[in-house]
C-alpha cells in the first residue's frame, strides 16, 4: 500500500535540498532564485524631490501672487532659498528645496507675467513632494533567500546599483524512459509502435520550471539496458523517468534502479492516476519514476515532480496554493482513492476535462489546472466551491472581459 498525497509530499519536503549558487548579472537572473539576503544601499528616494513638473511654494502663499526666482531641473544640485512671495519652478523629479513645503502644478496656477504667478487656494502641506525613503529606505530587506527573481525584482536591484547578484544554480534533471514499444518522434514507427511522448513533455515542464534538462534517452526493457541509463545519468540532481514501475513481465525500472542501492522514500501513492510512482536517492541524486501512462504521468508531476524541482531551484514558495471557485457542471467520480481531475479554470469556473483516462496523451492541452477530490467523494454537484491547482498559468483568455472592479 502505497503513502498518502500528504505524507509524500511531506517526504518531499523534508528530503529534497537546494542545488549550490553562483553569481549571475541582474539581466541573466529572471526566473532564478536568490541565494542571499540582500538591503537596500540607497533610500529611494534618495532626496526629496517634485512629483509633478511646477512650482515648489510656500503654503502661507496660496492664493497669491508671487515671483518665479528659479528653475530647477532634474538632477540639478541647486537649491535657492524661497522665501514668502517667491517660488521656484521646478520639473519631475528635481530635487524640492528644504525651504518649501508643497508643490503646485503648473496646470493649477495662473500666470501674470512671465515672472509673476497667482497659486490657488488650498494648496496642502507637502502635496505632490516625495519625500525621501517613501519607497524603500536604505538597510532595508530589499530580498530574502528563497524569492523568485522577475522583472519587477530587476527594476529594483538596477535602482540600487546592483549588477550581479547571487542565485541558486539551476537543478539539473536527466529524464529517460523505457518501454521496447517507444519511437521517439522523429523516427518511423510499425503498427505495433507507438510514439514516446512522455519524455519530451517532461522535459518542457521541467525546463519550464527552471531546470538544466538532459534528454538521456529510451531504454530497453532489460535490467543491462535500464542500469547504462541509470549509469549516464547519476551526475544529475533529479533523474526522472517514466514506465516500466507496474508489476508486468516486462517492467524492470524498479530492479536496475535498486542495483544502485536505491533509498526508497516512498513506493507508490494512494491515488488515482498515478497509484505506481516511486520517490528515492542514490548518492545525491534523486529519482522519481513515473506511471507510463502520459496523463498519469504528467499529473503526478504536476502535483509532485514540480515540487521537487521547486525545492531544488532554491525556492521558498514550495506549496501548491489554490484557488476557489465553483464547478461548472455535475461530476460523478468513483470513491476509494483520492482522484485528480484535470480541467480548464476560466476565472469563474472549473470546467472538467470531458477526457481523462490515465492513457491519454491530448488532455492537458485544453487544460490549465486540475482539482484533487477526497477518497470519499462519488458526486460534486454543479456549483459546488472546489479547489483549483494551476498548471499553466499564463493566465490569458480569447474572450475579452470586463477587468473593472465596480464598487
């Protein structure tokens, strides 16, 4: 009997250990994973400075006439003393001088002449002034180990002066699959053949995730065969593999492996698709063999083999977060074990996959997430709140919506 859907992910969560770092420019960085803590060198703003181009003012001065003394451009070091009945004219981003309190729009004020303006009424204290620090301040936590770094994290490091930063290096995974009746898909198959799409669709995901990946090929189903694979493939952080771990005459995955005195973490879940997936390390490389059936295959990497990359890559955010929603239709499913049902979430509803059977290979390409459903669930009823994983989660429509929010 095969370990829960918690107590392997449990397992995954206390035996997989981050890969080593190295330093990379910030413009090479998107999508990796920082290896350090990093503090601010600067506030930012670094010194106060006009959020509008206008007139740096005095606020006893509203509603008045006064005179333009200066003009302050952005990056100037200047800084005239204003006085009541003076202002300065100053552009976005120039530095306020200490003497003024606010700044006022040059769309909000009224010229005299080309030296004299009249300011409104109501001017407020420190409007449209950014005050030093207001965005970050300097020994601040700008980035802690574990963050993703995306291009909003580069905008941040280049505002510091940070050119390289260190990042956790990218795992690497070998995959290979095994089965005599596998082509790969450039080559001539006979009747009694079939593609190999399992490797390949584990090698986009786990590069999409960030991973070094290698194609080591498709084994025989023979014990020599399996333990050259294994072999060729143990420099890796992660050896992912698919087939031959069933009970038929010809599924020998598990016996080359063991030759390598495998420590076995766990030897298959209590799930459906999937129940046959085995967890474990030689030396320091892990292994996950999965089902041979593709969509079983992918969703068990879905819901496990990506958390293993993810720890590898250094991440902190390693738990699978969701989203509720309501289903959009009736769902009957046979109870026993608990099931994984992929679906499309159209940021109302999850609709099920019409299509699932374990065998499938076209499934998951209408597909951007899934729900698991407790072992004891034979019906969901349309409408019920269910929780939604993602699985690709570019999270774009053909339907043009309202993006409003109405209060």
């Amino acid at each position: 009997m095969g370990v829960s859907i918690t107590e392997a992910l449990d397992i995954i969560k206390k035996e997989v250990q981050k890969v080593s770092f190295e330093i990379v420019p910030i413009e090479n960085a998107t999508t990796r994973v920082c290896a350090d803590e990093i503090y601010a060198k600067y506030s930012l703003p670094n010194y106060n400075n006009s959020a509008m181009d206008g007139y740096a003012v005095k606020l006893e001065d509203s509603h008045t006439e006064v005179k333009v003394i200066d003009t302050i451009m952005a990056g100037s070091s200047k800084e005239p003393i204003i006085t009541n009945g003076n202002c300065v004219k100053i552009m976005t981003g120039a530095r306020v001088p200490s003497s003024a309190n606010a700044v006022v729009p040059i769309e909000n004020i009224t010229i005299i002449d080309e030296n004299t303006i009249l300011l409104p009424k109501n001017i407020k204290q420190n409007q449209h002034i950014r005050f030093i620090g207001e965005d970050i301040t300097q020994g601040e936590k700008i980035l802690d180990n574990g963050d993703e770094i995306n291009f909003a994290t580069i905008t941040m490091l280049a505002s510091q002066g940070i050119t390289h930063i260190r990042v956790y290096a990218q795992p690497k995974i070998a995959v290979f699959t095994s089965g005599d009746e596998l082509k790969l898909h450039y080559e001539k198959i006979e009747e009694y053949q079939i593609y190999n799409s399992n490797t390949p669709t584990l090698l986009a995901r786990a590069k999409e995730l960030g991973a070094d990946v290698t194609f080591v090929g498709i084994s025989q189903d023979n014990p020599t065969s399996l333990k050259k694979m294994i072999t060729n493939s143990l420099y890796a952080n992660l050896i992912i593999t698919s087939g031959g771990i069933s009970v038929g005459d010809a599924d020998f995955t598990k016996e080359a492996f063991n030759a390598f005195e495998l420590t076995t973490y766990f030897d298959g879940i209590t799930i459906k698709p999937g129940k046959p997936t085995v967890f474990g390390k030689i030396n320091n490389t892990y292994i996950l063999n999965l089902p041979g059936n593709p969509l079983a295959a992918a969703l068990i990497f879905e819901l496990f083999g990506k958390l293993i990359v993810q720890q590898l890559t250094g991440n902190k955010n390693i738990f699978h977060n969701t989203i509720k929603t309501k289903i959009s239709e009736d769902l009957k499913n046979k109870p026993g074990r608990p099931t994984v049902i992929p679906g499309f979430f159209d940021g109302n509803h999850f609709k099920p996959s019409e299509k699932r059977l374990p065998g499938m290979v076209g499934v998951l390409h209408n597909c951007n997430s899934m729900i698991v459903l407790d072992k004891n669930v034979d019906f969901v009823a349309q409408n019920s709140e269910v929780e939604v994983l993602p699985i690709n989660w570019k999270f774009f429509t053909n339907i043009q919506k309202d993006i409003f929010t109405y209060v």
